[in-house]
C-alpha cells in the first residue's frame, strides 16, 4: 500500500458548496445583451471565476 495525501477541505469546499447569492453590478449595455442572447448571468460568472481561479 502507498499512503496518498488528500485535501479534503479542498474537496469539500468543491463539490459539496451549496449557490449562494451574489449582487453584483454590471453596465447596462451588457445586461441588455446578454438578456437578449439568453445569457444565464449566474452560469457564465461561475464558469469565469473558475477559469481566473483554475479550479
């Protein structure tokens, strides 16, 4: 057997993290945009911190 260290705080915060709520602030041009595109805004702002962050 080879012991293996496992971050699980890491883990944890990952995958079992409920959504919470976030107001945030954005220009009006973009929010008209992205409605009419049908832009899920909460979708695309997880996707983005998760790409700045590489988690």
């Amino acid at each position: 057997m080879i012991p293996i260290e496992v971050d699980l705080s890491f883990y944890r915060k990952k995958f079992e993290s409920k959504p919470i709520k976030k107001t945030l602030t954005i220009p009006k041009y973009l929010n008209d945009l992205g409605n009419e595109a049908g832009i899920n805004f909460s979708a695309t702002l997880t996707e983005a911190l998760k790409e700045k962050l590489e988690v």
